[in-house]
C-alpha cells in the first residue's frame, strides 16, 4: 500500500514495540504506583512519533498528493514571486512566511504537523479511555498508519494543522471546558475554513449535545436521500452561480474545471454512515456516558456534513473530520460490548459505568 512506504522498517519494529507495551499495561493497569508505566509510554509514544514525523517530512517531492504543490509554493514565497495570502488561510501564510524569513526549509513544516497531529490524537485518546487503558496505546499505534492520518500529514497538510486544534479542542469539550475549546476552534478557522462545522459544538455544547438519536437519525436519512436524488447538486450550483455573480470568490465552486469526481458516490456515503451505526450500537449496548455520547454524536453530525457535501469538489475534506475519529469509536465501543458480555456470563445485573479517566 502506498502510505506503507512512506515508513522505513524501523518504525514498524518501534511500532511493535509500542504494541508489545501496550500488553504489558493491560497487566499493571491496577497498580497502585502508575507514574513509572506513564513515564514508559510517554517515551514510546514520544519515539514513535518523531520517527513517524522524521519519515513522513523525508518523503519524495513527487509522491502521490499535494507534497511538490506546497514546495513550489514556498519557493515562490522565498523568491518574492508570490502572495502568499491570496492562496492559502492566513495561519499557514503566516508560518510560511515565518520559515522563509528564518531561512528554513518548509519540511520543517512537514515534520511538525506529524508530531502535532499524532501527540493531539493520543491526548484525545487519553481523555476519552483513561490513562490506565492500553486502548490510548492501540490507538494510537492505529493511528499512525491510518491512511486519514497520512493523508492529514502527507498531502493536506494545513488541514493536518487544522485538525491538530480540533482533537485539542474535542478533548477539551470532553473534559468540560468552555472558553478553551472555542478558543481553539477559532483558531482553527486560519489554518483551514472546513473547521467551522466543529463551531455549533464548541459555542452550543449543552444544546448539541442534548441532540436526540433519533433527530439525528432521521436527519441522516433525509440528507442521503436529498443527495442520492441530486437535491444539494441543483442547491450548490444556484449557491455558487449566485456568489459568483456577487463577485466572491469560492474554492472548488468551478466543478468543472478540477479534476475530480463530485456528486452522490456510494462508497463516501457507507463509509461516512459508519458514525450514524456507531451511534446506534453505543445505545443499543446501553452505555450512554454523556460525555461519550457527545462525542458520537458529533462523529454522526460530521458524517452528515460531509454526505451533505457530496457535490463539492474536494469534498473528503469534511470527510476527514468524521474518519478520524473512528479508531476511537471503534475501540470505545469495542470495551463496551465486552464489558456487557463479561457481565452477561456473570449474570451481573449492577448498572455500570465505564471509568472516563
């Protein structure tokens, strides 16, 4: 696969490593001194990282994606021959900018969103299973060769940054936090524009996230069906026809003139419906913590954006939102359903509620 071979076999040996480890913390998870095994997966996590980051920021200019378009532009952001804030967000001009006047290569670049974006992904991983769980290690030995995760670091990176503020920001709203999660968020916004769905979550928490299943259930099922009819094609083209006439500018609004195939495709729509599945199997099992189930519904709600946006050009970009947060989910709702089926074989009846932290 060709996000494999961006990694060199030590990384995958580290990352066996770390899996090893992950065992071990299964079996000293009740110690009572717990600061020794913290330490320990600190250190591997922090190694596996940095080799990650090392090999993703080395890769060739030509690799598949948007690698050679971002050095192209900074040369011209070195040579003075471009305007760098008439391309991109103002966040990532303002770092290029920044390295062109240090005199650095932009894989300074490449290096640090891997190592933000994992690191941001493993402090979410930690609020939502606890540091005694080997799940924040399995995790985030996932992560790191899931393809969303390569293709954040590898290809789009100012939407890796992006998301970096937004698994901070997630962790955040999780923990019960206000201010830091909005603040966050907006941050966000000048690295990459596509953050702003996270903003009804951040500044509305206790309103969304009272959002009934079945609302979002069936606003799902009005979205797909809007969609597989071509209702949102024929709203986008009015929508853009009308902002063009405005004279505002709108990235990937001239469909016709990129590359890339838009429209109702079946295998976005499953992929994004996973979100609405995991939602209905964490109420099925009966574990309806408030605070995880915030956190499912807000994957539900993504997926719903990014199916809502199937005729946009570039659309994965929602996309990205909604998938990352699946290897969470997946383990999350992994524990509970052997939680229940240990209690089943037990025949213990006690209500239960899994640790958060």
């Amino acid at each position: 696969m060709l996000y494999l071979t961006l990694y060199d076999d030590v990384f995958f040996v580290v990352l066996t490593l770390l899996l090893t480890f992950a065992a071990v913390k299964f079996r000293l998870r009740n110690i009572p001194n717990y600061h020794l095994v913290a330490f320990f997966e600190a250190f591997l996590i922090l190694l596996v990282t940095l080799l990650a980051s090392w090999f993703i920021s080395t890769r060739p200019a030509e690799i598949e994606g948007d690698t050679s378009v971002y050095l192209d532009f900074y040369e011209t952001v070195v040579n003075g021959t471009g305007h760098p804030f008439a391309i991109f967000e103002p966040g990532f001009a303002v770092i290029t900018l920044f390295l062109s006047e240090m005199g650095l290569d932009l894989r300074v670049l490449f290096f640090v969103v891997p190592l933000l974006l994992s690191l941001s992904y493993h402090r979410l991983a930690v609020r939502v299973f606890g540091i005694r769980s080997s799940m924040t290690v399995m995790v985030f030995a996932c992560i790191l060769i899931y393809p969303f995760f390569l293709s954040l670091t590898a290809n789009v990176i100012r939407q890796g940054l992006a998301m970096a503020l937004v698994l901070l920001a997630i962790s955040r709203l999780l923990g019960g936090q206000k201010w830091r999660p909005r603040l966050l968020a907006l941050v966000s916004l000048v690295f990459h524009k596509s953050t702003v769905i996270l903003l009804p979550w951040v500044f509305f928490r206790r309103t969304t996230a009272k959002l009934p299943v079945s609302l979002l259930l069936l606003v799902w099922i009005l979205v797909s069906a809007c969609s597989v009819f071509g209702i949102f094609k024929s709203l986008a083209t009015l929508l853009f026809d009308q902002l063009a006439a405005m004279g505002v500018s709108i990235n990937y609004g001239d469909t016709s003139a990129i590359d890339y195939q838009t429209g109702f495709r079946l295998s976005f729509w499953l992929f994004s419906s996973c979100s609405i599945f995991f939602l209905l199997c964490m109420k099925a099992v009966g574990f309806t913590d408030r605070r995880m189930m915030m956190l499912f519904k807000m994957s539900a709600y993504f997926g719903i954006v990014h199916i809502l946006t199937f005729d946009v050009a570039y659309n994965d970009r929602f996309g990205l939102y909604v998938w990352m947060l699946y290897p969470i989910q997946a383990f999350y709702l992994a524990r509970c359903v052997l939680v229940r089926l240990s209690r089943a074989t037990t025949y213990d009846r006690a209500p239960v509620r899994l640790p958060y932290e």
